[in-house]
C-alpha cells in the first residue's frame, strides 16, 4: 500500500511549510489566537476531547445542558431569537430551513447562484424553483447582487411561493440589499432565508459602522453562517439563527435532527462553544486589528504596477479579488504564481483570484502577499498585454421549463435541447452553470466541456458522464 501521499502527511507538511492562507477557515491554522485567549488545552487534549454523549456533554440533538448554554449565548451575541449549532455544515441548515418553511410540493424563490445544498433541499421536498437572477459588474464579469427590483417583479408574478431565498454575500464578496429585500418579502407574508454562510463576520463589523450589512440587523427571518469560513471554529461547523416568529423553531430542530448525525463530534461542537467565546470578549480589539489590516492592503495594493482590485459599493471588504490581467497573467496563472510564493487563495474565478480573509489573519500575512503581487508585476511587468476581459462565472440566459418528474440518465453530450432535471455546479466558484428546469444548449455544453478538460471538480455529471434530465 502506498503510503507516500495520505492526508495526514499531507496536513503536517502543509503546516509545517508555513503557508500565508487567505481562504477557509477563518482561523488561518493558528493555534496562538486560542492559546492567547486561555484555550490552549483544548488543543493539548484534542484525543482525548473527542468523545460520545456522556453524562456532562449534553446531548445536541435534546441539549439541556453544556450545548443549550452554548445556543443560547450565540443567539445572545447575534442578537437573535434562536440559534442551532450546526456540525454538518451551512448545508444542513440550509436544508432544513427550505424543508421547514416550503411544504413539499411548494414553490421556493431563490437566486439562481444558491448553493448546491439548495437543490438538494427542493429535490429532497419536491420543491419547484423560481429563479432569480443576480446583476452582473460590466467590467469584471462577476455576478453582484440581487435586486429588490427584480425580487418585486418575480414575487409579484408567484404569490404562490412559500419563501424566498437569497445568497449574501456571494462567493465573490458582493452582498444584497437585504434590508429592501426583507420588506419586499413580508409585503407578501414570506419568510426570507439568507444563506450568509461566507457572512458569519458581518454582525461583529456592524457593530463599529455607521452601515448594516448583516442579515440579522435588516429583517431576514433565518439566517445560516458558517462560522468556520472568517470566525474561528473548526472546518464543518456553523449556526442556524432564527430571527423571528415567520419561522417555526420546532419544524427546523425537527429536520436538522434528521439530517446531522446522531454521533456529533465533540471537538467541533467544542470549537463553536470557544468561537462564541471569543468573539464575545474579543471581537471588538478583532475586527478593529481586522479593518486596520484591511486598509493597509488596499493601500498598498494601488502601488502595485499592473494589478486591479475589484471594488464595488455592496462588497464585503474581507474578500479580496485581485487581477493581473493587463500583465497578460490570467487569474488561474496568478493562482499558481501565488501559490509558488507560499500565498493560498481561496479560489481562481475568471481573470481573477479571490483571497478570503478571517480572523486569523494578521499584518504579516497582507505585507507577505504584497511583497508577493510585486514580485510578480516585476517579473511579469515587460511586454504588458491589452486586458482582456473574460467573465467570471458565464451568466446564460437559458430557456425556463417545469422541472421534469419524470427523469432519465443520458450522456451529458446528448443533452442539447433537454430539460435538466438535477443543476451542474463547478467549482469554483459552487453554483449552477444551469439549473433545474432550463433548457441545455449548445453554449452551455462548451462551458462545462472545457471545464472538464482543465479538470475542474463538477457536480451534477456522474463518472460515466451522464446526467439527469426530464424524459421527453
């Protein structure tokens, strides 16, 4: 058997390389952040803290206990009427928020670029989509938010939907104004759901600002964060915060004891109890140090020859998309050029790499990827090419059908002209390239053609290159 390329050797010579890491999880694999505020041992006893459900570790499905105090000091520090710890990811709570608030068979509204956990949900519920679709910048190609205007034109046309569901931020870091939204959608006696999972943060920024981008401050009904993503618990883990009586409490713990698993590790669920900890002592000092860091980067960005940072009004500032187009350096070679430099982004999108921030970030990290941008420009700078603009994530405009009852699997070559019954989502960025209900074309076959021939990970074809669509 070969041992030379397993995950656990992978683990330990990745942190012993000392990488710069600007994507999830938030913590950034510093364990000096926990030891500096009294949370060392955790870490000392990582063995022995992974345990089952004895007497004293509560129960998470049934808390009383230990687990119960930690839900209700998260639903303390958000501000919110009730929190669910998640063990299972965003995607659990996001399903069970669909599952809880659309009756099988239901209409749900939602952005076209929901996660894939999202149609899972309506798969799970038989539940019929309505899309909406998100802007798109003009210059960069990267889908931006959701209009409250479109929201208004769809919702008026589907009274009959039980709720509407919004991504904000996005993967690229632009939010919605989910404030109009949420008024547009208690007009209409809906529930909004926020998948805020990139977003678990924006409470805490709020706090020092003049302007609310959270969720849970501009009227959502339930909002989801993965609280590993910018925060400081560990990879998997997240919260379900319900933040008014539009939503059942006892339907959602119904299906997310349906869908986490009966045997929770205790590790995670002992991180979000420090995560909550921490952020309620120290997040002021946090996001102070945070900001501060993030303004000394865009600063120093502008002096890098060749290189554009993505702006935009509704952007959270702690996502950062960078380009080296006019260098002639297409974003998925400036990935690699980074990642040679020891700097990890979190995704290559377009002519751009995106760079998730957390807070485990520090000073050194931003002057490390600066030193490493004009080390590029300088190797790069001579011979400057025209930019080229290439789309973050194509936009199609595809034809709408019924999604199909009736399925069958044919080859995904086979598909022009069908009606697709599952989404096929690539990674990155993780939403659909087309969706249930839209019609394939010939365009959209190309796009995922040559994503497989780069190697991209795709869900939605399975080994064999078949996917699911509607029979004719």
């Amino acid at each position: 058997m070969d041992e030379r390329s397993t995950i656990a050797e992978f683990l330990v010579n990745h942190k012993a390389s000392k990488a710069v890491s600007f994507h999830m999880p938030g913590h950034k694999g510093r364990e000096s952040i926990f030891v500096q505020c009294g949370y060392g041992d955790f870490f000392k006893n990582m063995v022995g803290n992974d345990i089952t459900e004895i007497p004293g570790a509560d129960n998470l499905h049934d808390p009383k206990g230990t687990i119960a105090r930690v839900k209700e000091n998260y639903a303390a520090l958000y501000g919110v009427k009730y929190t669910e710890l998640l063990i299972n990811g965003s995607s659990a709570g996001i399903i069970a928020s669909i599952l809880a608030t659309v009756p099988r068979g239901g209409k749900l509204i939602l952005g076209r670029n929901s996660h894939h956990s999202v149609f899972s949900a309506m798969k799970l519920g038989g539940i019929t989509p309505v899309y909406l679709r998100p802007e798109t910048d003009r210059e960069s190609g990267m889908q931006t938010f959701i209009s409250p205007d479109e929201l208004r034109s769809v919702i008026g046309k589907n009274t009959d939907a039980s709720a509407v569901l919004i991504t904000s931020p996005n993967y690229f870091g632009v939010l919605s104004d989910i404030g109009k939204i949420s008024e547009i959608c208690h007009e209409y006696n809906m529930p909004l759901i926020v998948d805020e999972a990139h977003g678990a943060h924006l409470v805490f920024f709020d706090r020092d600002s003049e302007h609310r981008f959270a969720a849970e401050n501009l009227g959502a009904d339930v909002v989801v964060c993965s609280t590993h993503k910018t925060l400081l618990s560990f990879t998997g883990t997240g919260i379900l915060n319900v933040c008014s009586d539009r939503v059942d409490i006892v339907r959602i713990r119904e299906y997310l004891s349906m869908i986490q698993t009966t045997s929770p590790s205790y590790p995670l669920i002992g991180s979000l109890d420090i995560n909550e900890r921490i952020m309620r002592r120290h997040s002021t000092e946090m996001v102070r140090s945070w900001k501060q860091d993030l303004i000394f980067f865009y600063c120093k960005s502008k002096m890098v020859p060749g290189l554009d940072v993505f702006t935009h009004p509704m952007l959270d500032m702690t996502k950062i998309n960078l380009s080296m187009a006019s260098l002639g350096i297409s974003g998925e070679k400036l990935g690699r050029e980074l990642r040679y430099r020891n700097i990890w982004v979190e995704m290559v999108h377009g002519d751009y790499v995106m760079l998730m921030t957390g807070a485990g970030n520090n000073r050194s990290d931003y002057a490390a990827l600066i030193d490493a941008l004009n080390s590029i420009a300088s190797e790069y700078g001579v011979g400057r090419k025209e930019k080229v603009i290439r789309k973050a994530y194509p936009d199609f405009d595809l034809e709408i059908r019924e999604i199909p009852e009736a399925k069958e699997r044919v080859s995904f070559f086979q598909t022009e002209g069908r009606v697709m019954a599952s989404p096929i989502i690539i990674y990155p960025p993780g939403y659909p390239v087309i969706c249930p209900g839209e019609l394939m074309t010939f365009e959209v076959i190309s796009y995922i053609s040559n994503a497989l021939s780069n190697g991209d990970s795709i869900v939605g074809i399975d080994g064999d290159g078949y996917v699911e669509v509607g029979i004719e």
